[in-house]
C-alpha cells in the first residue's frame, strides 16, 4: 500500500498558520504518513491524495478549487469562527490526522457551476464556482442594469449593484447576506439574487439543476466585474453574457462525522448576534 501524501495549504496572512501547519505535519508523520506543507503550492496541489485548507471559507474556496482540477478530497481546519466549509477546529487536529491517514472519514459530494463568459458570441472567460459568481459593478456612484434570461426565457432588467449566482453551498454565504434563502444541502439548484436592485420585485429565484442562467451587461459606456468564488475576476464590457449553469463535476468534501448542517447554522446565527451585540456596546 502506497504511503499517503496529504498536502497541507493555509492562509499566510494568519498568525496562527505557521503553528498550525507544524502541529498537523508532526502529527501527519507520527501516523506514519507524508505531509506536504513546504515549498511551492502548485508541488503540493499536484502531489498529494487529500488537501488540507487551514484557515476560514476564502482560504478553502482557493484550495478546494485546485482539488476539484484533481479530482481529489479536501478538508477545512478553521483557525477563526466556524465555517460552513471548514467545520474541523484546530484543537482537533491530531484525531483529524489519525483519522485521515486511517480514510476513517466521510466524503460528501456537492454539484458545481460552470461560468462561462462571451463576447460577440465567442468565449473570453470560464471557470468552475463551487460558492458563487457576484457580478458587480466597477464604479459604485453608478448603478449597473442587468439584462436576466433564464432557460432563454426574458425575466427582467435589473437596475441597482449587481447580482449573486450562486450554487447551494453558496446559499449561506453572499447570496444570504443580500437576503437570498438558505438552500438545504443535498438539493442541486442555483440561485439568483440581486444586489439593491432598484424595483419593488427585486426577489431571489431559485432554479432547478438543468437550469441555464444568462446575464447581459446592459447599457454602454458601462463596466463591471465577475468574480468567482471570491478570488477570480474577470472584467466585462457591454453587451458581454455570463451564462451560469451546474455541471457534473462535484467537489468532494470530506466530513469526520455526518454532517449536522442546521447546527452549524444554528452557531453561526449565535456568533452574528454576538458580533451585532458588541457592536451596539
């Protein structure tokens, strides 16, 4: 039996990295398997079985997003508040470890969207989201308007900042910040929110799996910017369509135990009106 490799990726810009990453490499080791944390990302992306995300969601976002090219797991080790995606406490990290290297886990698969973005009917731009693809505006004294197609069907122009796509995953995170509804894992649809639209109806929709979402910048002289998962932007100009729709490809998330989704949410609720309660203090 080949020995596994697990590939260990944190986010730099936390204090608590460096600490974080030795304790799970020494602990990899004792259970007799390899860590690759060292060196180039790109070595460790191509050369491990299992990735490790150490950090918060934008970190696992990033990660997740090479493990999906490779078709291998990853796991998510929170070095903040707990996160939908990085449920594994750093406390926990020799049981994650042992566990690990013993495949005594759970792997949960989730549908991702393609985004695909043309200009004058050719392909400029394209990538896998497995949380979201806002699409924004660049100057934000001016309001962007959004011509929205779904299954070629016209359903409205939408004046005000942009809107979010976003997948189930995605439905707890920026999508649900601009008032978008929480989808139940488990249940393969997209989800269309705007962003202060400017009109009385400027409601969520949510669209089955064999979907196709299409949205056309509109009037000219405007710019705007799609930006996947948070950390791929592409710039758009007039008359450009970004057409989102989910694919077959799954990301593979893996989970120490079956997952508890709604105690998760029920946390998350507890750490917003903590945080809203500071604030007023």
């Amino acid at each position: 039996m080949n020995t596994i490799r697990i590939g260990i990726i944190c986010n730099k810009n936390n204090k608590q990295c460096d600490d974080t990453v030795r304790q799970l490499a020494l602990a990899i080791e004792r259970e007799g398997a390899i860590p690759l944390c060292y060196g180039d990302d790109t070595y460790v992306y191509d050369n491990a079985d299992v990735l490790v995300s150490i950090g918060g969601d934008g970190t696992f976002l990033k990660v997740a997003s090479q493990a999906l090219k490779r078709d291998i797991p990853v796991i998510g080790i929170n070095l903040g508040t707990l996160g939908f995606l990085t449920e594994i406490d750093k406390h926990d990290i020799d049981e994650t470890a042992r566990r690990l290297v013993r495949n005594d886990y759970i792997v949960e698969e989730r549908k991702v969207m393609k985004i695909v973005v043309t200009r004058d009917d050719v392909e400029v731009f394209s990538c896998h989201v497995i949380n979201d693809c806002v699409i924004a505006r660049e100057i934000l004294s001016k309001v962007l308007y959004l011509e929205v197609y779904a299954n070629s069907h016209y359903v409205d122009t939408y004046p005000g900042d942009g809107v979010v796509l976003s997948t189930q995953t995605g439905s707890t995170a920026y999508s649900l910040s601009a008032g978008g509804p929480i989808v139940e894992p488990g249940n393969e649809v997209m989800v269309f929110t705007p962003l202060n639209a400017h009109m009385v109806e400027g409601r969520s929709i949510i669209l089955g799996k064999s979907s196709v979402i299409e949205v056309k910048l509109h009037r000219e002289h405007e710019s705007a910017y799609a930006i996947c998962d948070g950390h791929l932007s592409y710039r758009l100009e007039k008359d450009d369509v970004v057409k989102c729709c989910l694919v077959d490809s799954h990301i593979k998330i893996i989970r120490m135990d079956p997952p508890d989704f709604y105690s998760v949410l029920r946390r998350k609720n507890a750490e917003r009106q903590t945080k809203n309660g500071n604030a007023q203090t």
